[in-house]
C-alpha cells in the first residue's frame, strides 16, 4: 500500500510564558497508508490536536522530516501546502467548522469549486442525499441540528473524494446516538470512496472500527498492540 503520510522523528516545542521552550513532542515517528483507518488517542493535553495540524501541514513542526502524500513538507509555505492539500485531503473538526452564511448544499460545493472540479453542484447535492439531508440541502448551518451539521460537514470533508480525511474528535459534540449515526456514514462513505482516515477521538467505540489504534504518550507514538 501507498504510504500517504510519513513522519519521522518529529519534534514541536513552544514559547513557556517565561520565555522557555516548552517540548510537546520528542520524536514522534508515524505512517498512516492509503485506505487505511488509524486512531490516534491520548490523554486531553498530549498534543494529539497539535499532531493532527502538522500532519496535515497546517502548522510546521520544530524539528525532524513529515511527507504529505509523497511531498516533504518541511519547506514549503503556507500556500504551497495549502495547494499541495486541495482536492486530496478532507477536514472534519469537532466544532464542524462550516460557514454560516452559506447553505448545506453552497458548503459541500465550495471545495470542490475551488479545486476545479466540473459539475460539483450536482456533486454536492449526490453528497448531502448520501448522508440523508437531501430535504435540507438550502437550510443555513445554524437552522440545522448538531448532527445536521456534522453529517454536512463529513459530505464535505468527501467531496471530490479526497486520498486522505483527517477528523478531531468527529464525535465529540454529539449524543451517542447521533455519534454512532456519524460514525456509521464516515466508515460507509470511506469504504466506497477509498478515503484513508486518520482520526484524533476519545471515543473508544469509534478508535475500535479503525484498522490501528496508535496512542500519544510523552510526546511519543506508541502503537496498540493488535
């Protein structure tokens, strides 16, 4: 299998507010391979979060090598590794992160209107019927419930049917229910898409479902033993 991300040794150090360098991370080594599910867990304050954003090049690491989809991150900027994600990379956040003057469907449509892709209002709306919200497709983000939300997030985290779906605490702000339902369509829509995941969760029923299970420990990647 293709490995899409690569990280060796990395390290993330910040500013104490007495001026001294503050380690999060001492040498974290992880690879996340193509189709694969991997849950990343730790204690609330690991560092888990700020590994998912080096990971997927939104934030660069203090030291050692990450390569995202075949391409070492290490000295790119901002907007090379913003276009070096779009269209192949997915984000699902616990907080959904959608934009709220936009409808579902304008939310779904928006990646893949930026990446080029032809017909992505028809492929937005093929989306939002996947995850069950083809009657609320021209409903605005705050007229939709926590689970409404979420599941226009994951339609959107999907579109284009990105290589690679990185989610924090996907679960996080639903009841169990509603938690399971989502859970349900992420592995469904990644079985039919081919989508790899990697998901930071607390939830031991979601980390369960996943392929691997590694665990962040003393900003070290210790692997769950199968």
């Amino acid at each position: 299998m293709e490995i899409l991300i690569a990280a060796r040794q990395v390290r993330k150090t910040v500013m104490a507010p007495d001026g001294s360098e503050l380690p999060i991370f001492t040498g974290v080594d992880i690879a996340v391979k193509s189709h694969e599910a991997l849950a990343l867990l730790g204690a609330s304050g690991s560092g888990k979060s700020t590994l998912l954003g080096l990971l997927a090049a939104l934030d660069l690491p203090s030291g050692g090598e990450i390569e995202l989809l075949g391409t070492p991150t290490g000295d790119l900027n901002e907007d090379q590794r913003a276009r070096l994600r779009l269209g192949k990379v997915g984000f699902v956040f616990q907080s959904f992160q959608l934009i709220p003057g936009m409808t579902a469907l304008e939310n779904v449509a928006l990646p893949m209107k930026l990446a080029g892709h032809r017909n992505y209002m028809a492929q937005a709306r093929k989306l939002l019927a996947d995850v069950g919200l083809a009657k609320r497709m021209q409903h605005h983000a705050r007229q939709l419930s926590g689970g409404e939300q979420q599941r226009v997030a994951l339609a959107r985290a999907f579109a284009g049917d990105p290589r690679l779906l990185f989610a924090d605490e996907p679960t996080g702000n639903l009841d169990e229910a509603t938690g399971r339902q989502v859970m349900d369509l992420m592995f469904d829509l990644r079985d039919r898409c081919g989508t790899a995941l990697l998901l930071v969760t607390h939830d031991q029923a979601l980390a369960q479902r996943c392929d691997r299970i590694c665990h962040l420990e003393g900003g070290r990647i210790r692997e769950a033993s199968s």
